[in-house]
C-alpha cells in the first residue's frame, strides 16, 4: 500500500463519518434536544 492509496482511503472514511454525523444530527429524534441545547445560552444563571 503506497502512500497515496493511504490517502485516498483517509478521505473516503472522513467522508463517511462526515455523512454518519449529518444523518445523525438531522434524526427527528434528536431535535428536541438540539432546541435545548441552543437555549442554553439564553437561560438565567440560578446561582
């Protein structure tokens, strides 16, 4: 294995991972606790 074929197999998995985490983050599972999560900043601090 070259070194060029260890780059192209680098840039296919960071691909792949990069779509598994947009699929991930788009999930109608997962909305409710990314609005949380984006009102975090604009809550009171209680202490």
């Amino acid at each position: 294995m070259d070194i060029n074929t260890l780059r192209i197999l680098t840039t296919v998995v960071s691909f792949i991972v990069f779509i598994g985490i947009l699929v991930w983050v788009w999930r109608n599972r997962n909305t409710s606790d990314f609005k949380e999560a984006a009102n975090l900043p604009f809550e009171d601090d209680q202490s």
